[in-house]
C-alpha cells in the first residue's frame, strides 16, 4: 500500500511558498477589510502594507523576481534593492506614520506601472501568451489567470491613490479576489511546473545564494533592525507596535517553515501536514499585522517556547556528547569549523535570553533586549557568512 498524502513529501518550490503567503495575505486583509469597515475590528493600515512590502522584498531578495519583471537572476544589485526594500516593510510594520506616504506610494508603483508592465510583457513576450496559446491546457489557463490578476492589480493601485473610489465593500472584496487569483496561480504554476520542468529552473548566473541563505539573511537583517529600533522605542523616543512586530517575525518563521521545513527546534520532511501547519501559523502571523493586540498573548507565548527550545535543546546535546573525549591523537580541527561551534553556541544562548525575556516582563531591561536582538541578528549573519566560507572549503576539497 502507497502511502497516504499525510506521509507524502511537499515538493514546494520557494517561489510558490512566498507566492502562497501573498495570497494568503491579501485573503485574509480582503476577510477583515469587511469587519473593518462594520467597525467591528480595528485595523493597523500601516501592518498590511509593511506586510505587503516585505513579501515583495522577499521575491527580489529570495527570487531575483522584481513587481516590474524583467529580471530574473539575483545579482548583488538585486539583493541590495531587496535588502532595502525589505527594511522600509520592517520599518512600515513596526513604527506607525514614520514614513509617511512612502509605503503607500511603493505599493502604487508595484500594483499599477508594475500590474501594467507584467500585463504587457505577458501578452507581447514571445516565450509567453503567444506561445502558451499555441500549446493550450494549463498554459492558456495560466494566461487566463495572469491576465485577470495583472488587470486586477492595476484596480488595487487606484484604490491606494482614492479609498472613494469604490464603496468600501467593494473594496474588500477587490482584495479578497486579489489573493483567491493569487492562490489559483498558485495551483496552476504548480502543475506547469509539474508538466514542464524547465519552467521551474532559473537561468545561471548571479551570486551563489541558496534560497533558504537569502531568508537567513532577511532574517539576521530583521532582527538588527528590530534591536535598533527598540533601543529609542523604550525610552519613548518612537511609537510602536508589537502586534505587527510579532506578526511578521512569525511570517518569517512560517516562510523557512514551508519552503524549507526549518523550525527552532529542528528541521522536519515537508510533509503536507507540516505545510499546512505553516500556513496556518503565516495566517496567525498575517492577523497579527493587521488586527492590533488580537494575536499578542498567543503569539508572544509561542515564540518565546519556541526560541527556549529552540536554544536550549541544541546546547544540551552539546554538553551530553562532551564527556568522555576520545584519547590518543586526533586530526586538527579547521579554525572555521571552531568559530561555526561558538557561532552557534552565543545564536542558541541570545535565543533563549530573548525567549525569557518575552515569557517573564521586565525581566531584562528594555534598552537591553535591544541589543540582545541586534546581537542576535549580528551573530545570525555572521554564522552566514561562515557557511559560505565552509561550502568553499568543500568546493576546494572536492
């Protein structure tokens, strides 16, 4: 007997992951627009399209895929718009208003000139809507849904510019579509992926950066950033917000959870069970950005359990395998594996000073778990950087 899709392995590439998050993202925005609008629940406007940014930075950074196409390698230009596009959505989230009109004018560009120019490259590349058409099936479908969600967005772009511009129902619903189209392409690049192999490879070329690196990278770089911002924060210095703070640390977590089955803990297959545990964490995470406070008790108790063990479990195997050191000679460690050791080692004890931290209040002072998260961030690339120092001293061995 076969075993059953619960076993099975999610073949997941990243760019349908971070696809799937979209998605997911404007689907559940469109959902609570329509609370939003009855006055039912508050709305944090600056959450969403910190939010929304960020996945944005996340296709450039992770994909070398930019809103305005065109590119399709990661070179260090790539990565440096990406880097920065990424830390104004880190900045957009976390401190209301500070940016003023900024974010909103990104996004414009993204979904209106970047909707417009996908549109027509689709329907005048020859590798596109020409030749999907003379093939037909799942490519004409797929040029159906690229069609109806590149005109869509350039829709979403006047919205950004006048909120009056249709009844706020509508509105919401504009942006729950958004996502459903999302999720259909989704769905339907995954089978052309399936039928077409070649479709998924990117072109060679660019800076050697695996897609799971690219996110450690956004990830050491959010974590700088948030220790930064929250030095001036507890002195009152700027606003504020740990519900969007929160909610896109577990987005980030979510994201390494389903494309590459990385937790705190430890990493697990890619089941299908498993990816959908990650969605619904993203889903938790989303709320979290958009609706202030709701998701705070829940979230802050998750993340913190999770860095706990996260440190904890990885520093107790280390201690248990010490004792009883082997005797007689042994081969010289290389001194790029013994920073690796002690690398790790501070990573996994900041991790459970943060998780504390978050679990018992005014345990550390403010100022000082600032700098423990920038420490954190500081040590998370770092330790990337001595990855790829040890990947090439593999390429020379072999």
């Amino acid at each position: 007997m076969s075993a059953g899709w619960y076993s099975k392995r999610a073949d997941i590439p990243s760019d349908l992951v971070i696809l799937l998050i979209a998605g997911l993202t404007m689907v559940i925005a469109g959902l609570l627009l329509f609370a939003v609008y009855s006055g039912k629940v508050p709305y944090y406007e600056n959450g969403l399209y910190g939010l929304l940014i960020f996945i944005y930075a996340l296709q450039i950074t992770v994909l070398g895929k930019t809103p305005f196409g065109g590119i399709s390698q990661r070179t260090l230009p790539v990565l440096m718009l990406g880097i920065i596009i990424a830390c104004i959505g880190i900045v957009t989230c976390f401190v209301p208003n500070l940016l003023k009109s900024i974010p909103r004018a990104m996004l414009f560009m993204c979904f209106g000139p970047g909707g417009m120019i996908l549109l027509l490259q689709m329907l005048f590349s020859k590798d596109k809507f020409p030749l999907w058409k003379k093939k037909g099936g799942i490519l004409m479908k797929l040029a159906v849904n690229c069609a109806a969600l590149y005109s869509l967005s350039i829709v979403i772009s006047i919205l950004l510019l006048d909120k009056d511009f249709i009844p706020e129902s509508l509105t919401a619903f504009s942006v729950l579509l958004y996502g459903l189209l999302i999720l259909s392409l989704t769905a339907v690049l995954y089978k052309v992926y399936a039928l077409y192999p070649a479709a998924e490879k990117r072109p060679p070329g660019g800076i050697s950066l695996s897609d799971e690196r690219a996110v450690i990278l956004i990830t050491g770089i959010f974590m700088v950033l948030l220790g930064l911002l929250l030095i001036p924060v507890t002195f009152g210095l700027l606003p504020f917000s740990g519900s969007a703070q929160l909610g896109l640390l577990v987005v980030i977590m979510s994201i390494q959870m389903t494309a590459f089955g990385n937790t705190p803990l430890r990493s697990f297959t890619r089941t299908w069970p498993f990816v959908f545990l990650g969605l619904i964490f993203a889903s938790m995470g989303i709320v979290s950005c958009i609706v202030p406070g709701v998701m705070v008790p829940l979230l802050t108790l998750i993340i913190a359990l999770l860095n706990i063990a996260g440190g904890a479990i990885p520093l107790v195997k280390m201690l248990a395998s010490m004792p009883g050191e082997r005797h007689g000679e042994t081969a010289p460690v290389p001194s790029v594996i013994t920073k690796l050791l002690i690398t790790q080692t501070t990573l996994n004890t900041l991790s459970i000073i943060f998780g504390t931290s978050m679990l018992i209040r005014n345990l550390i002072p403010g100022p000082v778990i600032g700098i423990v998260l920038t420490a954190n961030g500081a040590v998370l690339l770092y330790l990337l950087s001595l990855l790829s120092k040890i990947d090439m001293l593999n390429e020379g061995r072999a």
